[in-house]
C-alpha cells in the first residue's frame, strides 16, 4: 500500500481532464432556516456561466458541507445538527450521484460522534472519509466501501482547550479537514485551539494517528478556518477567520510539518468593523488565488509566486450579495462562482485565465441558504 499510494493520488491529483466534464453542480444549504430541504441540484452551462436548476437532489438535514469521492459517483454531507440517534452529535451521510437525473440516492448515514459536523472531506483514493465536528471540537474518520456506504467511525479525536477570544475560542472547533496531496495525512483547522492539527493516514484501514509533532500552532486568536494545497504541493494556503487573513504555509511532505512564509489581509487596514475570513481557492496552474471574506462582504484577487508561495494582492471586490459562505472554480475555470448565503443566491463571475481577473459584477441564481458548491 505504502508503495502504490503515492502513484494512485499522483493520478488523482492531475486529473483535470476527467473535472473539466463535470456539468452538474451540486449545493448544499442550511435547512434550519429559510425554505431549504436539503441539497440542490443545477444544470451547468460552461460557454454562457448558466446555471439551470433541476430542483432537490435529495432531502437531508443540515447538509452545510459536501465532499465527493475521486470519480464522482458517490456524494458526502456533513449534516451540521447537535443530535442525532439520540446522541449530541452531528451526523455523515452518503449518496450514490445520479448525474442523468440530476438526483442523489440515500446509502447511508452515520454519527459523526460530535455535535455541529461542519465539514466533510474524502481521501484522494475514495477510500476514507473524514468529518470536523464545530460545536463538539472533535474529528472522525470512516472507511467507504467499493458501493460508496460509509462505516461507523474508525478514529476518533476528541480535543481539549480554549483560546484568547472569549467569545469565539470559549472551546476547542474543528472547521475544516484536508488530506495531503500524497494521501499520507490529513491536516485538521481548529479555530478554537489556533492550531492545525496533523495526523498519519492508513487510507487502507481508515485510521488516523498523530504525527510528531502533532500540530502546527497559529499566532493567538487568528481562528484557522480554510485550508487548500498548491498543486506544486510543497505551500498550503490558511484563512483565518478572526482575523481576516491568508497565512502562506510551507509544507514539509516527509515530516508532516507546516512554516510561515507571509501573512496578508482581506480586508483594507482602514476598516475596522466585523469581519470574519471565509474560504479560498487556487488555480490549476498555480497562478491565481480567490478568497472571500464576510462581513465585509468581498473576493479577493491575489496573483501567486510559484517558487516562494507567497501572494501578491491583485483587487477586492464585490462577492455578489451577502455573508459568503463558499467559493469554488467552475471545471473550465473561466467561471467563479460564490455561495452568497444571506442574499439566497449562487453568484457567477467570469475570469480571465490570462490575467486573472475578475468581472465587476456577476449574475445571481435564487437558492436558499446556499452553503457548499461541488461540481460532480
């Protein structure tokens, strides 16, 4: 195993070909509020930035977060909820993607053992699922069968602690969970603890165990919210929520460890007002960078130096509508689009691959509470 993993994520990683086919855009929502049920399904129309929508998928609870399995047959949910089976804990469901009726097929479900599951990941092999428990500050990882049905949990990290921002670091909060290009850890942002916390993965046996040293730790009250690798694999990229930044990291692949290389801001030095740092994506050909941030309300532009990793800012602009919550590169790449929560929209931006940037403004398609956008 330990030989044929590197090749078979090597595949995994490059395969742009197989992304550029997806026309089917999946949208997980907030289902606690507004008219939502659960996740959505549109029609994606790469030449016009057309989004066409082909109703529920399937009916779920909560589905904030979505994640898919390499080849895109099976879909994950995290179902941000506090109980489930009579437990304080979120739940994990999956799906078997129909992409000709636009519609997704119950597997199963399972508890994610925390409550508040906010984010889903799936290793680059599809064999290993992983969720980040917000409220219960906790993670778990499960093995995927070969018909896409997920286990009960294999490991599971239950964390302890606080951090400077009484308000928000009250408790430990797993946000975001990231396997390593190479498919040999999984990176955990705890917004909480200030940390990134790191672990081996068997993806063989689904089974997680600490690296040493076992966390990569934040400068006090910044709440590392997003994580994304370079394709170069060598920087991984950090939003922090609390303070509005992207922190460039520098990722040692043998050790498991993480370095700073720059820090930059969202948001411009004369505002002062809420903000919280959102999410952010990278190009394929390792260029260009789009973040959002909340609060105030933008996208940020960043051009990107391959050699040292670090970003250089390009523009803010409107992200379209209000509080967005995901962003994400259509296959083609010449479409961003935006999940605009508060404003009930899908935003959609053209770009220019040359220069990277971004259209002023961007058509809005009507969803409620759009949370998470995949392309299957």
């Amino acid at each position: 195993m330990a030989a044929v993993a590197p090749a078979a994520a090597e595949v995994l990683w490059s395969n742009a070909g197989q992304e550029e086919r997806r026309r089917l855009l999946l949208v997980g929502t907030q289902t606690e509020s507004g008219s939502s049920r659960g996740i959505y399904a549109f029609h994606w129309e790469p030449l016009s930035g057309e989004l066409q929508s082909a109703g529920l998928a399937a009916e779920s609870d909560n589905p904030t977060f979505l994640a898919l399995d390499p080849d895109a047959r099976y879909l994950y949910a995290a179902n941000e909820i506090s109980s489930f089976e009579a437990q304080a804990s979120g739940a994990v469901s999956a799906f078997v993607v129909d992409h000709d009726a636009a519609r997704l097929k119950p597997i199963n479900e399972v508890p994610s053992l925390g409550a508040g599951t906010c984010n889903v990941g799936v290793d680059r092999l599809g064999r290993t699922a992983f969720c980040a428990n917000y409220t219960g500050g906790s993670i778990s990882s499960f093995a995927l069968s070969y018909d896409g049905q997920i286990s009960d949990a294999v490991s599971h990290f239950q964390y302890q602690g606080h951090g400077p921002n009484k308000e928000r670091q009250e408790a430990p909060h797993a946000h975001r969970v990231t396997v390593s290009p190479d498919n040999r850890f999984l990176l955990v942002n705890d917004l909480g603890l200030d940390c990134i916390h790191v672990y081996h993965l068997n993806s063989e046996k689904a089974k997680l165990t600490p690296n040493e040293p076992p966390q990569w730790n934040a400068t006090p009250g910044s709440g590392p919210r997003a994580l994304r690798f370079h394709h170069n694999r060598r920087f991984a990229y950090c939003v922090h929520e609390l303070v509005s930044q992207v922190e460039v990291l520098h990722w040692d692949a043998e050790k498991g460890t993480l370095h700073s290389v720059q820090k930059i801001s969202l948001i411009p030095g004369d505002y002062h007002g809420a903000t919280r740092g959102d999410d952010i994506v990278i190009t394929r050909d390792g260029h260009f960078a789009y973040a959002t941030n909340r609060d105030y309300d933008c996208l940020v532009s960043f051009a990107v130096d391959s050699k040292d990793g670090k970003l250089t800012l390009r523009a803010r602009s409107s992200c379209g509508g209000r509080i967005p919550r995901h962003l994400a590169l259509d296959p083609t790449e010449r479409w961003l689009l935006v999940a605009n929560q508060d404003s009930d929209w899908i935003s959609v931006f053209a770009r220019d691959g040359q220069s990277g940037k971004l259209a002023e403004a961007g058509k809005n398609f009507p969803i409620s509470k759009p949370q998470c956008l995949v392309f299957a």
